[in-house]
C-alpha cells in the first residue's frame, strides 16, 4: 500500500504491474478492497492502481462536503505523483460520478471509461430528498443504517443467496467513518449532470448496468446513451456486478481493456 498527502489529507492506493494504466474507483460505502478479485488479474497485463477515495478505507476526510470535484482533483493528484499522463477510469457507482468529473476536468488525460452501476446524470429532486434523510438517518443509528442501506443494493434474489458475501461488504462498509459517509452523501446529491460527456468523448466507453438494480433504473439509464458510441452490458442482477456477477465482469473488464 501506499500514500500520499493531496491538501493535507493522507490519500491511501495501491499501484501494481505495468502496462496501460487502470485506475480502479470504488463506490459509496466501500473502499479499494472491493477490487481484491479484479486488481490482481487486471494487473498481469495493465498497471493497475485502487484507491481509497475520501473519507473512505485508510485516506482520510478532507472537510464536511465531498464534492465529485474534489474527489476527482485527488484522483489526479495521484496520478501526477505517480508521472501517468493518460489512464482508463473504471467507476463503480459513486466512483463512476467521480471518474465522470475527472474526465470533464482532466479530459487529455483519459483513456477510456467505464462506469460500473452507475450514470451520468444528477441527482433527482426525490434523490436529493432520499440522501438528507439517510444522512438523518446514519447520524441516529449508524450500524443499523449502514447494515440495512447494503442489503438494500443487491437484488431481492441474491439477499438470500449471498449472505456471506453480503456480511463482508456491510463489514467493509462500518469501516467508514460518520464524516465520510455524510461529505461523500453531500458530495453525490450537489454534482451535474455530465451525460454530454457520453455524447462526445472520443475515447472508449463501457456502461454496465444491472438489470434489476434497486438504485438505478435500468430503463432511465439506458437512455442516456441513446445516439451515443457507449458501450452497453447489462447483468440479470443488482448494483453489486462485481459481486453479483463477478466471474462475467471479469470478462467483459478483459475483453473492454484490450481494446484502449
């Protein structure tokens, strides 16, 4: 593992093998270990780095407000430290918003994008309404909260059939600390809408949605590539694809990174 210091805030990442460079962006509630399956095999053939975003795993808090800005500026700064001019961004959810931002401040620098269970586009009013009352919510009960809001990400099925794989990821998620959490809830509900993006980037672009996830509706968010050169993959399942569905992801990951 290792760190640097982005605006007085110690930032964690790992950095492996050599190659096109992969940048690997956890969601919400998580943290680079949820890449533990994909790092090692990316990085046979890529140079793979996952990090802890703010406020999350080992990187610390940089202020109350998490802004996509300020997450995708530490993400560069990163980058920068480590001489890579150009890399692909591969989000899952929350990370998908941060790469997003990254690719509208930092365009020369991209290589392509994939946003995993996630979209570009902003919060809805009725979004915005759900993150202040999960930021009561964490504020009141913070296990029962945090327990209930990662059994709610994968679909109804895999509830009952991912038990363990589900323990880890909610023992994974009380890692994170209370000021993290509500930085990072205020971060997601003031970003833009950045689906231009999707229209005219000219590097290579993978959207992965799970069919029958309980955050994003799959219909919605297929319609923002209409008339765009994205790529879409879409799983039977929920917003966990690289759990739910991880041997395919592994996969379509693969085959996507051979061709930037």
């Amino acid at each position: 593992m290792k760190t640097t210091i982005f605006k007085n805030t110690k930032i964690t990442f790992t950095d492996q093998g050599k190659g096109t460079v992969v940048v690997l962006l956890h969601g919400f509630y998580e943290n680079k270990e949820m890449w533990n399956a994909f790092a090692p095999e990316f990085s046979k053939k890529h140079r793979v780095i996952a990090i802890d975003l703010l406020g999350h795993g080992q990187t610390e808090c940089l202020g109350y407000v998490h802004s996509m800005e300020d997450q995708a500026d530490m993400v560069h700064h990163v980058l920068h430290e480590l001489k890579i001019r150009k890399a692909v961004l591969v989000g899952h959810s929350m990370g998908g918003y941060i790469a997003l931002a990254f690719a509208e401040l930092y365009p020369d620098a991209m290589k392509g994008l994939v946003l995993l269970n996630s979209t570009s586009r902003a919060d809805s009013e009725e979004r915005k309404a759900n993150r202040d009352r999960a930021i009561i919510a964490v504020k009141k009960n913070y296990v029962a909260c945090i327990r209930m809001s990662v059994a709610n990400l994968f679909s109804e099925k895999n509830r009952e059939i991912l038990l363990d794989e589900i323990e880890y990821v909610k023992l994974e998620a009380l890692k994170t600390p209370l000021q993290g959490i509500v930085a990072c809830q205020e971060g997601m509900k003031i970003r833009k809408d950045r689906e231009v993006i999707l229209h005219f980037a000219n590097y290579p672009m993978l959207l992965i949605l799970g069919k029958e996830d309980p955050v994003l509706n799959y219909d919605e968010n297929v319609d923002q590539i209409e008339g765009t050169n994205v790529k879409l993959h879409t799983f039977p399942d929920g917003h966990m694809s690289h759990i739910e569905n991880k041997e395919e992801l592994l996969l379509v990951l693969g085959e996507f990174l051979k061709k930037v």
